[in-house]
C-alpha cells in the first residue's frame, strides 16, 4: 500500500483545519463580519506562506517532499540558505 499522496495532504489538511478551527470560533465569539472574513482568508494564506517558506529554507524539503525524496536546491545544488 502506497501512503506517499496521504503524506501529501495530510500536513497542510491538519494546518488548515487547525486555522479554520481557530478562525470560526473567533468569528462565532465575535460576531461574522467582512473584517473577520478578511482576517480569515489572511490567516489561512500566511499560515500556508509560513509552512512553505518554513520548510524550504530550512530544510529544503516539506514533508511530502521528504518522503517522495525531492529537495528545493539552487542551480548550484547548494542549500537555500
């Protein structure tokens, strides 16, 4: 049985719905509004920017990357920082 496409979505679907989890019971404490929306969609947008840069810089790899064994280098195979 091939796990590697659950390693794929698995870490990104537990940050999201971690995000969204944290972002609906805002709105619902707080009222829904077009500035909750907006933080929404923001928070949802840098937490995936975050993941992605976070992982790239500092390893090279996220971890579905790591497990298809695929590594982000320069043209000069060195590592992004």
């Amino acid at each position: 049985m091939n796990l590697r496409p659950a390693l794929v979505a698995l870490p990104l679907a537990a940050l999201l719905l971690t995000v969204s989890a944290v972002m609906t019971g805002l709105q619902a404490w707080l009222g829904r509004s077009l500035l909750l929306d907006l933080l929404t969609q923001l928070a949802l947008a840098g937490s995936l920017f975050g993941y992605f840069g976070s992982s790239w810089v500092k390893s090279g790899q996220t971890v579905a990357m790591k497990a298809w064994r695929l590594k982000l280098v320069r043209q000069d195979d060195n590592q992004l920082v």
